[in-house]
C-alpha cells in the first residue's frame, strides 16, 4: 500500500493498512482503534468529550461555545453557507488530536441534517439549532403523492454539491470529506410520510410502501453516487457516518424506524431494500440503535453481504459494556463491531470480545492519555 499522509495525520498509511485488515476480519499488531483529544486542555472539556463519538459532526459548535463564541444568529448560514461552514470545522479539526485509526474528517453537509435525502426528495427543512434540523411530511395521500426520484435541481442539493466540491478542493492533503446523512429508504419514507402514519400504512397501504421504497432505494443510489463522484474528484477512498476507512465502496446502512414495527413487518417491506443497498455497495455497516431494535437483530445477521454492525445502546440505556452478548453474538455470526465507548470501558471490550473485526470508538482528556491507551491496548489484547 503507498504512503499517505494528512496534515494532521502523519501515521495515516499505518491507520489504513490496520482498518483493511479489519473489514476482513482480521487483525494486525493490534484491534483498530479511534481516540480523539483536545491538543491542549481547553475549557467546557466534559462537552468535548460528551460529543466526541461524532466530534465535528453534530456538535462541533460545543467547543467553540465553550470558548466563548457568541450565539448563532443565522441558522441557515451556519449549515450551508461555505465561507462559514468549512473555516468552523477546520478550526476543529487543528485543535483534535487523532489518534489510533481516527483520521481528519470533515461532514461539510452537517449529519446534524439527519436523512436529508427526505429534503432532497421534497421535503421543506426548517433549521432547529446548531446540531438538528426539522423535516416537514410531505406524503399527505398516496394517490397524490408525486414520484420520487433524483433531482439534480433540487435547491438543497445543489447547495450540498457546493459545499462537497469546495470542502474536498480545500482539504486535499488535509482531511476527508465525508457525505451527507442519507439514512436508510426505511427512515427517509417516515419522514416523508410521518411515522404514526406509516405505522397505520404497514396495515392498511402495504402495496404503497413497497412502491415508494422502491424508489427512494433507487433514489438513495443515486444520491449516494452523485456525492462520492464529487469528492473523488480530489480524493480517494470511502468513510461515512462513522468516520472509518475503507479502500472499497463503503456505507452505513439505517432503519430506526424498525423500532416501531414487529419483525415480520420489517422483514417483509423494509429488509429486502437493505440487502439490496449490501448488494450495491462493496462493503455495508448496519447501524443498530437502541433496544428496540434489537428485535430485528437475526435477520440482519442473516444477510450474506451485511460485513458488520454498529451497536449504539441509546438514550438511557446501560453503557457499552453492559452488552457483552449482544457483541458476542454479532461476532459469532462472523460480523465485524464498531463500537464507540468511555475510556474506562475499553479494557473490559478488549478482553471480553475477539480481536478479530472489533473497532473502538473514544476519547480521551489529553494527548498523554490517548497514546497512554493506544499502548495498552496492546498489552490488554
């Protein structure tokens, strides 16, 4: 594998051969492990750290505020507007230190859009905060609904454009754009239709469901290609949500709408457009969110192609290591783990769970403190 380096990332090439060997189930001198931390101490550390799992993606303002940045007065600009967007998250990314196999990364279309390929179908997006968006339903009848499908002129879209193609020309050398959240067809046509209501259609308009999941699949491809067509311009390469590498085609795959429905349902109308997305794309991590969805968790092991999971415990639930079979599990289907986690907990994984195809995701106080665990690790394996 050829040399590469980043301007904050001197140890790249070594990050990449170690996450290679990782989407194939195998391990080098050590299980991949992603550690950020503040270069130097700042105030609002415990903010830092409580937005570390996603550092410059949802809640890169909190480090800024913590220094005292004055409230956002245009919530639209904060999003959008390149002149502002790029300069804040590469101030960020200069005061991070990555560590492990965590790489400069910068989401120029904030995640903290969630599903906006519901927006770039249609939907109007209203700004909350610095760290969450609103959508507005749009499918009010079935038999009025317009079709879905890629639409170059789409307003959003073509802002989003802009913001990949100005990030991925000014961070060549520097950091890896990554793509917009466009979730799963399954969570996008909940947004575009309303949860409840959707939970009524699994009942009453299954028939409507299929026909508009076909298209948003096919909509959600399109997308999908169009966004990495843009940065490929200037580099190579694959991440996503979860800021990991990969050489080959590679994407997170979502349903948390399945937390509402029963495993049959979800089998039937949202599973098969999963395994085609696994089909599409070389390699596919489903990101698993909370207890709810634990529920669909044999059928997702069963797709062939699906290379892992991410689990994410959720809001209230007891912390990462709490889920010891859960983890074991997954792997003793032959799926590899991405899982984020305290410091504290990182001993207890490693020792509990195999090293083949296990990822973790933390952080750390200092610089000291990460390279102090990324040694350990080693010693723990």
């Amino acid at each position: 594998m050829s040399e590469c380096t980043l301007l904050h990332k001197d140890d790249f090439s070594e990050a990449k051969d170690r996450m290679e060997a990782w989407w194939q189930g195998e391990v080098l001198d050590r299980i991949p492990l992603k550690v950020t931390a503040p270069k130097k101490e700042i105030k609002g550390l415990k903010e830092w750290i409580l937005s570390s799992a996603f550092p410059l993606v949802k809640s890169d303002m909190q480090i800024f505020r913590a220094e005292g940045e004055k409230k956002i007065e245009n919530l639209e600009n904060y999003f959008i507007n390149p002149e502002e967007v790029i300069p804040r998250i590469e101030k960020l990314i200069e005061k991070t230190y990555w560590g492990g196999e965590a790489f400069p990364v910068m989401f120029p279309v904030s995640i903290g859009m969630v599903a906006i390929l519901a927006a770039y179908l249609g939907c109007s997006l209203k700004y909350v905060d610095t760290n969450s968006t609103w959508i507005k339903k749009i499918i009010k009848s079935w038999e009025k609904r317009k079709r879905f499908e890629f639409d170059p002129y789409n307003d959003l879209w073509k802002k989003s454009k802009i913001l990949l193609e100005k990030a991925s020309e000014r961070g060549f050398g520097k950091y890896i754009v990554g793509i917009p959240d466009l979730n799963g067809p399954g969570e996008v046509l909940a947004l575009l239709r309303g949860h409840t209501e959707l939970c009524f259609d699994i009942i009453e308009n299954p028939n409507e469901i299929v026909k508009a999941m076909r298209e948003i699949n096919d909509a959600w491809l399109r997308y999908w290609e169009a966004c990495h067509g843009i940065i490929h311009q200037y580099m190579g390469g694959y991440t996503n949500m979860f800021a990991v590498w990969s050489n080959l085609p590679a994407t997170d795959l979502q349903c948390d709408f399945s937390c509402f429905i029963s495993p049959e349902d979800f089998d039937k109308l949202f599973l098969p457009y999963i395994e085609e997305q696994t089909e599409w794309i070389s390699r596919t991590i489903y990101h698993l969110d909370g207890p709810d969805s634990i529920r669909h968790i044999d059928s997702l092991l069963a797709l062939p192609k699906l290379d892992g999971i991410q689990w994410v415990p959720g809001a209230g639930s007891p912390s990462m290591s709490n889920w010891i079979p859960l983890l074991q599990k997954i792997q003793d289907a032959g799926k590899i783990l991405i899982i984020a986690c305290e410091k504290h907990e990182v001993k207890t994984l490693v020792k509990e769970l195999k090293p083949e195809g296990i990822l973790i995701d933390t952080t750390c106080g200092s610089i000291r403190e990460a390279e102090e665990l990324l040694k350990n690790v080693k010693k723990w394996m």
